[in-house]
C-alpha cells in the first residue's frame, strides 16, 4: 500500500501545557464550597424583582456579580484559615486538549441554536436553561453508559469502579442519543405547554452541530480511525502508524453537517413552525443511515458481529432509523405547521 501521496497526521492533541506553580496561600477546599454557597444567595440579592407579574426578573449588572463573586470567595476562605480543612498549594500542571475544546463548542453552538428556536417560539430564557442542564447530564450519563454495556460490558463488569471516570476516555454517541430522548421526555413532562416532539425538533439541530464538533475532536485525538485504504481520502495517522487510513470521524461530521442543513431547509420552509415531529424524524432517519453506512469505513470497536456483516453501531442505528421513518410517514401532519407553543 502506497502511503507516499496521503496527507499525513500527527497533530498533539494537546493545546498547550500551563505549568504548576506555587500559591502564596492555601486554598480551602471546603471554603470554595462555601464560596459558591455564598456567591448563590448573593445573586439572589442583586437580582432585581420583576417589574410585572408573570415577567421574568431583568438580570442584575455583570460587574456587580463579578465583585460580589470575588468578595464571596474571598470571605469563604477566612474561617478555614483557623479550621482544618483539605486544601491545596500549588496551582497549574493543566494540559487543555483540542477534544475538551470541541466538546464545549459542541455545547455552546447547540445551546445557540436551541435558544434561537425557543425565542422564536415565545419561549423563556428560564426554559431553555433547565433544558440545558437536563441534555448536559444527559449526554455525558447516556454516552459513557452507552460505551460501558453496548462496547466494554465484560470489562466493566469487573471493573465498576472505573465506569464513573470520563475523563480516561470511552463515550458512545448511540448512548448519548438515548439518554437526550430520555431528557427530552423527562423536560416535556415538567415544562408547561410543551411536548416531547415539540422540544425533540429544537433540540436535534443543535445536538447536529454538536456531532459535528465532537467528531473533529476525535480527528485531533486520532480515535474512531477507520480501516487501511488506497483511496485518495486516506489518511496517515502518525500516532497509530503510517498506514493509509479512512478518516471514518470526518466522514461522521460531513454527514452531521449534511444533516443540520436539512433541518435547517425544513425548520425555514415551514417559517420557524415546523410541524410536529418533522425535524426529529428526519434528524432520526438522516444521522444514523449515515451513521450505518459510514461504519462500513471504520476499524471494529467492540468484539460483537452479526453475521460477520454488521457491527455493533450498525446494529443499533437500525432502531432510530426506523422509529424515523415511522414519524415522518405515520405521525408528521406535512400540510400544516406545529401548533405555537406559547
């Protein structure tokens, strides 16, 4: 296999490295505690009350929250300086990663993109922030629970202990689907005037742009490589070997683009009121038959197969797929828009 014309990378996949120095104080770590204790009760206080009723209250100064922020931790430390407390004197030693940063992108543009359909649905800005948690939450249970039993499950079995550590690497995006419906169901059912389909079709654009980001976080970790290649896509990945590669992430995060443009087209068709169910279904049907096909591309990731065919990720891209068709054909009114939801 000739590796002599294929783009070569071996990007660190570290950003950069902030060394650790030493603190000209200890910093309790029950006074940060205290601090952010502190720092609630006091927003509390500078917020102003709302003007009317039923209208949410405006936000107070952003440089009155900082001082009152800084002078709460500050204030917090005072008492541990004469009660033991565990603490720690040197600060630094962080290595921030390209992937930590597609991550938190991924975020901040699916949260952009949510709010912008909320707002265009009269919604609050209290709404969208608790929907924000409950897909933050979601996401990061539902992926790493996804890799430990669909991908790990023998090993973690044994090792239960190490299912909580994120940070060692191990998310799966098949996981992270499920728990966000689970989310979505569970916000519906505490969120007045909304339902499940309702929040599923402004909250799958921004889960689109998050995929994306995500997935050029794996291109700088070089994971989810795909298999050897003569193509003239291939890949050498420097830090697995300096053979041509698929670079399957890519493909995956085309696709994510691909799938954000079509909801987008729908969403402005229908002038910001898409029928119920439309963007779900075909986010749905869109992601995971590219999910299905691309997979086709990658190195195996878990020691499953079904007929020496399909994989364990096509396997269960299938279900989504077909609950998409499902709603487009059976439950999507096509002829009109969703009712608004005020």
């Amino acid at each position: 296999m000739d590796s002599s014309n294929h783009f070569t990378w071996d990007a660190d996949p570290i950003i950069f490295t902030l060394p650790e120095f030493d603190l000209p104080v200890p910093i309790s770590i029950w006074g940060l505690v205290l601090g952010a204790i502190l720092i609630y009760f006091g927003y509390q206080k500078l917020k102003p009350k709302p003007l009317r009723k039923k209208k949410p209250a405006p936000e107070p100064e952003f440089w009155k929250v900082a001082l009152m922020s800084v002078g709460a931790l500050v204030v917090a430390q005072i008492p541990f300086l004469f009660i033991s407390s565990p603490s720690f004197e040197t600060f630094g030693g962080f290595e921030p990663r390209w992937y930590g940063l597609m991550f938190a992108m991924a975020f901040i543009s699916g949260y952009m993109i949510t709010g912008k359909t909320f707002h265009d649905a009269g919604r609050s800005q209290e709404d969208l922030d608790r929907l924000l948690i409950y897909v933050l939450i979601a996401t990061i249970v539902g992926a790493r629970l996804g890799h430990v039993f669909f991908y790990e499950a023998e090993f973690y079995l044994r090792n239960i202990h190490l299912i909580p550590q994120v940070w060692t690497g191990g998310l799966a995006s098949h996981g992270a689907a499920i728990g966000i419906i689970i989310a979505m169901y569970l916000y519906a059912k505490k969120t007045h005037g909304v339902t499940f389909m309702w929040v599923a079709d402004r909250v799958v654009p921004g889960v689109a742009i998050g995929g994306m980001f995500i997935r050029i976080g794996n291109f700088f970790n070089s994971e989810i490589i795909g298999q050897p290649t003569d193509s003239m896509f291939g890949i050498i990945f420097e830090r697995i070997d300096m053979v041509p590669r698929h670079p399957s992430m890519l493909y995956e995060s085309f696709s994510t683009l691909i799938v954000l443009s079509a909801l987008i087209w729908i969403y402005k068709k229908y002038e910001n009121n898409p029928p119920q169910g439309s963007l779900f279904g075909t986010f749905l049907v869109l992601l995971f038959t590219g999910r299905f096909l691309i997979e086709f591309t990658k190195e195996t990731q878990a020691d499953f197969l079904l007929g020496a065919t399909l994989d364990m990720g096509q396997l269960l891209s299938v279900p989504f797929v077909l609950v998409g068709i499902w709603l487009l054909w059976k439950k999507v009114n096509w002829s009109k828009a969703g009712a608004p939801m005020k």
